[in-house]
C-alpha cells in the first residue's frame, strides 16, 4: 500500500542525489534544501518545494500533513547485508569469545554457522516468519526501510527453501522492503568437502532457487577453511549463467583475494573487506562494484575496521550495511553503525549518510529507484528529531528518528503505529 501526503516546513532536507552509486570523493557532496515541503503522491516523491500555492493545492486534495518543523529529513536507510532468518540464538559463543576464544575456534569446535544450522533446520517456517517479522518492526523504528536478506543456515535443499519462503512471507506482511540472496554457500557441512558441496549447490538447490524465483542475488562465503577462489568462481559462474545478480563475502579474515574475484565475476558488491588488498581496492574502484562495510562485525569480534579512508580515497562506491547475524553480529541498529562509522572508521557524517542510502540501494541494484530525496523516487524518508544532521553522530548510538516514511505511509517511533498528522 502507498500513501500520499505532505510534509511541510522542514527545517533541512540533506541527500545525495543520483540514480547510481557515488564513488570517492563525491560521497562528501549532499543537497541541502532549508525549510522546504516534500510532496508525497501514491508512495512517490513528486515536488520538494517552499512555493505555498503548489503546497496548497496538494493540501486540498486532502492530503495529510506532517509538520517537518524542527526536523531534518534524509532518505531512508538501507541495510545491504544481513542475515535475517534463522532459528535459535548463540549467546554462550559470544561469552566464549568475551573470553579470548577465536570465532574460527569456535568454528572448528562444532559452533558458529554449524550451530545455527541445526537450530534453523529444525524450526518451522512459522517460527521463522514471526521472527523475521519482530526484527523487521524494530529495524524499521531506526529508519531501515530496505533490507537485504540471506539464506545459508540451511546447507540441504529443504531447510534453504524454507528460508527463502520465510522472506518471500515476508515481502507480503511487512511494510519494509526485502531483497533476497541466496547464501547456501556459508559453510561446507560436516564431512563434505567444499568442491563436492559447491556441485550439489550448483546441481541440485540453484535450479529450484531460479524455477521458484526465491532469490536475486548470489551470494558465497570466500574465505581461507571455507570456499576458496577456484570453488567460489565455479559457483558464482553457475549462478550468473542462470541470471543470477552476484554478491560476494571477501576478503574477511585473510587477504583471499576475494575483491579481486569480485570485480572479475562482475559482483553487484563485494562485503567485509578488513583484509583487503591494495589490488582488491584497485580492482573495486575499477570495476565500479561496491565496498559494502560491516563496522559492527569487526567491533564484535574485537578485529581491526576495514580500511575505509584508504577505499573512498582510492575512488570506491562504499556502502555500510549491519551484517546482522545470531553469531558474528546480533546488532540490527544502525545508530550503532554510524558510530563506529564516523568514529572509529574516519568517515565523516556525509558519506556515512552516503554510504547508508544511495550506495546501500546501489549494492542492490535499486539506486534508480530508493536511497536519495528526488523527485520520481520512492518515498522512503525520515524525519530526524532534531533540525541538523549534524545531531545524527552527534547523539552517538542514539536513534535519532522520529518518524519513519515508507511508501508515503508514516510510522512513528514509538511501538511503529501510524503517525498523528496535523
């Protein structure tokens, strides 16, 4: 359902602008307009202006208004990696590694993905819905009106499917847009190998993924111990064949080369990237995939940041997402994000905003569309507590959104209910 409505007098609209991912130094640069009215028509922005009369006209349609006084507006964010559906919960690993223990210890052990997997395989697809729902409500009360979601706590057809038929619920419940990745390559499951598993993958489980149109995107887990560059090329190259979008985990925990395999497979995105190389920025910025950068994961593992400053100054798309997650990172809130961020990443506050929206709906082939306050897009906006972006790190780990706009609908932050209109 779309909505349509007016939001007058707001004190600063700030955005960056364009139907593509910005790169570089550019993502420094947004437009600024000082107390303007955004006009919402059918879910879609149609004029930002301060002309009274246009703004009337509206208003006597009987559109609803909301009062933007003392408020900033920015689009809404996108969160371009998460892993959204999965049974049970890890809280003893994350005491175990309070405690020193590696997370690829844990791995090794038994724990970690494996963990989640069984608990995942053995909940129903009705649990998987409420939650998914839950956690949907809450990322939307932080400004999330986009979500990327993964499967890959399955590693078997049947708990895969379930998965993807728990976000595909999903889509037609929550007003929170979803975009669906198929992640079966996220673990090599006990006493297979990984080049027997990327060929039951490739063989068995892409086909019905494609016939059943459950996913988008193609996601793997390049990594040292899991899907080398040779196994992860022959499956990316399968689900590309299939006309699959690409996306890929690299280069988290040692310097694969997975940024470099990326940009070669012509990769919608490429996520981590703490280790990578001086070649993989290179290749990124080159092939113009973006850097999608979970600052709440290295914070959670106690790992060095991935190198941002060194990616945007070499001339990168980088987009920042949440990699929420029952095991790496059980954080879906983005005020956490642009803390760590601004503060221990060295972005500044525009190209985290940068970074959150046009370039996040860019690592989902949705720039066109969602991720900037323009005219012809989707109204997915917020309204900001305070008359400054500014205020937005400023209030460090504190969300700071008042109301969220989806579609020209209006949600306010408290428990998610409609918002009260002037």
């Amino acid at each position: 359902m779309n909505g349509s409505l007016v939001i007058e007098n707001i004190d600063e609209i700030v955005t960056p602008t364009g139907n593509c991912g910005v790169s570089g130094n550019a993502m420094q640069t947004l437009k600024q307009f000082a107390h303007h009215s955004v006009i919402v028509e059918d879910g879609k922005i149609v004029a930002i202006t301060k002309d009274a009369s246009e703004i009337n006209a509206y208003k006597s349609k009987g559109y609803p208004t909301l009062s933007g006084e003392g408020k900033t507006m920015t689009p809404g964010y996108v969160d371009s990696h998460t892993h959204l559906i999965f049974g049970g919960y890890r809280p003893e690993e994350f005491d175990m590694r309070l405690k020193g223990v590696a997370y690829m210890e844990i791995m090794k052990k038994g724990g970690g993905i494996a963990n989640t997997v069984k608990m995942t395989q053995a909940a129903t697809l009705e649990h998987l819905i409420a939650a998914g729902a839950a956690r949907l409500s809450k990322m939307l009360s932080m400004g999330t009106t986009t979500v990327e979601a993964k499967s890959g706590y399955g590693l078997t057809l049947e708990t895969e499917i379930k998965q993807l038929k728990a976000l595909k619920a999903l889509k037609r419940i929550s007003p929170v847009s979803l975009v669906s990745t198929f992640l079966g390559a996220h673990a090599v499951p006990e006493n297979q190998n990984a080049s027997d598993f990327v060929a039951y993958l490739n063989d068995s489980v892409l086909p019905v993924v494609k016939q059943e149109a459950l996913a988008e995107f193609v996601d793997i887990f390049c990594e040292d111990h899991v899907f080398g560059i040779e196994d992860s090329k022959v499956h990316l190259k399968a689900a590309k064949s299939l006309g699959f979008k690409l996306k890929m985990h690299a280069d988290e925990i040692v310097p694969l080369g997975g940024a470099e395999l990326a940009a070669e497979m012509g990769a919608v995105s490429a996520d981590h990237l703490l280790h990578i190389s001086d070649k993989g920025i290179q290749s990124l910025a080159k092939g113009g995939v973006v850097a999608t950068l979970l600052p709440a994961t290295a914070f959670t593992l106690r790992e060095q940041y991935a190198p941002a400053r060194k990616l945007i100054d070499s001339g990168c798309i980088v987009a920042l997402a949440t990699d929420f997650n029952p095991g790496s990172c059980f954080t879906y809130s983005i005020p956490l994000i642009i803390a760590l961020a601004t503060l221990q990443m060295k972005m500044t506050i525009e190209e985290v905003i940068t970074a959150l929206t046009l370039n996040a709906a860019a690592a989902l082939n949705r720039a066109d569309t969602i991720g900037s306050v323009e005219v012809g897009k989707q109204a997915d906006l917020l309204l900001h507590d305070f008359p400054s972006y500014k205020f937005i790190p400023y209030h460090v780990g504190i969300n700071t959104v008042a109301h969220t706009i989806k579609n020209g609908i209006v949600y306010t932050n408290n428990n998610i209910s409609r918002a009260v209109f002037c």
